[in-house]
C-alpha cells in the first residue's frame, strides 16, 4: 500500500488541489487526512473535494475539525481565532456531523514500513504540542500508549514538515497543505515504501487572488500572510517551542 498523507488543509482549495494533481497522490491507493482539514476561507469547496474521492480518503480528527462539528447556531463557545467559526457557520450541518464521525487516529500497514499510526497532535490530544526539537521525555510520553508494533508515528498540527527518529521510532510530519511555515507551497507526504516529505510549489498570485474571492471577511488577509511563505521553521519553532512545556 502507498499512502499520501495531507494535512492542515486549513480550507484553501487551490493549494489542495494542486496537491491532489500530483501524479504520486493521484495514484496513491490511500490518501490520509491528519486532521484541520476546513477551518479556513474555503471550508465547503475543501470539504465537498474530499468527500468527492469516497472511502480513498482516510480522515482523523483534528482540534480545528473538534471545534467546527460542536459549532452550532447560537453558541458562545470561546475559538482561538475567527476564521474557525466562520467556516464552521457556513458549512452544512451534514458536514459538520460528519467531521464529528472522524476518528482521534487510525493504523495502517504501509509497505516497507509496516504499522503506521496517525494522528493530528498527539496519541493523548488532538492539541497537544510536540515539535522536531521536543525534549526526550516527552517524546517518551507521548508514544507510551503505541503498541510496540507501530514502526512509525504521523502526525500534524504544527504545520511544520520534518522526519526524525524519536524513542526507536519514526516520526513524520508533512506539514501544512493551506498554512506552511517554509518556502511557499503546499506541503505533503509521501509513505511506502520509504518516507518522502514533499512540497508542491504554487504561484502565490495565482493561489492568494482565487483564495481572496472568499465571503469570508479576513480572506484576503489570510491568503497574504499564510501564502506567500511569510513564516520559517524558525518561526514555527518560536510560536510552538514554548507550549511543549521546554
């Protein structure tokens, strides 16, 4: 089986469509969502792509996914930012209840690497924070629940891609389809038999004026910052360092 692994899609269309079109993830037998896949300017247009390509789309839930399935009219519950629930407001109620079936994680055997687990954060949160430079011990925690059999670790929500081993495991991260920190593009990975972090290069123009034609108030803005390769891994670093508890 080879995988695609796509995450933090963060409901920008054309940069997951671009990502789609690659020859490798076009083929690929199974495309695995690791979660934050429509909290953004486009969160229907995302949705409806996906739920275009039927059961080839494995999904977890991510912390953004949580927050748009419990939205409902009404509410006063508190989000981190705005575009979350605007998206989460103009979906539909279908959609949202089936964000809600989206499971926490899932396993499957990946030729040439065997059991691979997937996850948005980590195997305890859906937000929990853990980056490339993460001390040991809390690597060590996070992967106590793994059975010994799971030979690598996927994960997302940092939006930063990289490949490492941690506790005599490989941990990957494809990074970000809609809000990369690095060069501009739209960040995937590729499994089986090896691993390949991969990058699908976008014209930014191109992606920021489709995006900006969102009713959502901040598009335009959105598009402008999270684009154009306004953010490193330095700063991914210095945003999400200091809440894994350094």
């Amino acid at each position: 089986m080879s995988i695609a692994v796509i995450s933090d899609v963060h409901g920008v269309a054309p940069a997951l469509e671009a990502v789609l079109s690659q020859p490798e993830v076009a083929t690929a037998e199974v495309i695995v969502c690791c979660g934050d896949v429509a909290a953004g300017p486009q969160p229907t247009q995302v949705l409806d792509r996906l739920a275009a390509l039927g059961d080839r789309v494995r999904y977890v839930s991510g912390n953004a996914d949580r927050e748009m399935a419990d939205w409902h009219p009404g509410t006063t519950a508190a989000y981190p930012d705005e575009v979350t629930p605007w998206a989460a407001s103009v979906i539909s109620a279908e959609h949202r209840a089936w964000m809600a079936s989206w499971p926490h994680d899932l396993t499957l055997t990946v030729d040439g690497l065997g059991e691979v687990y997937f996850c948005h954060a980590t195997p305890r949160r859906d937000d929990e924070v853990i980056v490339v430079d993460s001390r040991p011990d809390l690597w060590t925690q996070i992967q106590r629940q793994l059975p010994a059999t799971v030979s690598t670790m996927v994960i997302g929500n940092t939006h930063m891609p990289f490949a490492r081993l941690a506790g005599n495991r490989m941990i990957v991260n494809p990074g970000s389809v809609g809000m990369p920190y690095g060069p501009p593009g739209a960040y995937w990975a590729l499994l089986g038999p090896g691993i390949q972090l991969r990058r699908t290069p976008l014209d930014a123009d191109t992606v920021c004026a489709q995006v900006a034609t969102s009713p959502f108030p901040g598009a335009t803005r959105f598009a402008e910052e999270y684009l154009r390769g306004a953010y490193s891994d330095f700063d991914a670093l210095a945003v999400f360092g200091p809440r894994d508890g350094r």
